[in-house]
C-alpha cells in the first residue's frame, strides 16, 4: 500500500516540477525583455571579433558578405576520428580496468574474511571489522550511519598487509598481480 502512494506521489512530483520548469521558462523570458528594455540593450546584438589563434583560410561568408577564416569541415572530422574518438575510448577502458580491479579486491577481501585468514583488526569500538560492503550495510540497518569510517579503511590496510608477501611495506609487481588475480 505504501509503494503504490509512493508511486502515485512520484509521478505527481514529476508533473508539477515539468509545470514549475515550464513556467520558469517562460517567465525568465519575460524577465529578460523587461531588463533588457530597462538597460537599453534591447535592440543590441551579439557581436564577436574573430579569435586571433583562430588559422583556416580566407574565404567569403556567405552570409555576412565578408571574408572570415574558414577551417574545411573534413580536417574536424579527422581530428574528431583520430583524437577525440580514441581517447575517449582510452578512458572507458581506463575506467573500467579501475572498476573491475576495486570489484576484485572487494571480492578478495571477503573471500579472505569468509576463510578466516585476512588479518582481523580492532576499531575504537573493540569490534572486529570486515568487509566495507558489510559494514556499510550493517550501519545503515542499525542507524549507525557515519559512526565508524574507520572500518573499511582498517580493512584495505588489512588487506594490503596481507598481500605484502616479503614484508617490506609495499606491494611489488608481482605481489599486486597474485593480489589482483586472488591468491596471496
């Protein structure tokens, strides 16, 4: 019963904030012609001088009547293709090399807590910490919501110390990779 009031007040919400924007529009456009009349720039356009870094060649505009630098449409196609394109393709893959390294990790870190051999640690509360998935949802079902951060960065510690096969406080090549790959 609540979800559908839940449900029905959403979709009201959604028609008075599509009315309200609606509205807005329409009386900032008035707005703007009353200042734009009190200011005296009502019949006043928008001119702007050609940048001076701008290169292209010389050429008539069709519209002005004046010549204006021009850049042929199929060099910003080629940077677009050979630039753009790619590196934003490098950084999807970037981002998603990141998102599924920290799935991993959070993966190893309860594999390790379920089996018993990830270091346990203390908080200032003298609870043994685990998991920041856990502990995120172990907060917010009991209301302690902001209480203890601490937790989840006692666990990455936990974690790395872990991983640190030769002790010498921190991770080598080949440790990150067994670390990444699940096996310490």
């Amino acid at each position: 019963m609540q979800r559908e009031l839940d449900d029905q007040l959403f979709v009201i919400n959604t028609f008075l904030n599509i009315i309200w924007a609606t509205g807005f529009l329409i009386f900032w456009r008035r707005r703007q012609a009353e200042l734009a009349y009190k200011w005296n720039t009502l019949d006043m356009e928008l001119v702007e001088d050609t940048r001076p870094t701008y290169k292209g060649q010389l050429r008539r505009s069709p519209i002005t009547n004046k010549y204006e630098p021009y850049y042929p449409t199929w060099k910003r196609l080629l940077f677009r293709m050979f630039v753009t394109i790619p590196m934003i393709g490098i950084n999807i893959i970037l981002v998603s090399c990141v998102i599924l390294v920290i799935i991993r990790f959070q993966s190893w870190i309860d594999r390790r807590l379920k089996d018993g051999t990830l270091p346990q640690t203390r908080n200032n509360n003298n609870r043994a910490s685990y998991s920041s998935s856990n502990f995120a949802s172990d907060s917010v079902l009991n209301g302690n919501v902001g209480i203890n951060n601490n937790t989840a960065l006692d666990v990455a510690a936990a974690s790395f110390g872990a991983a640190d096969v030769n002790h010498d406080g921190r991770l080598d090549r080949a440790e990150f990779i067994r670390f990444i790959q699940g096996g310490v």
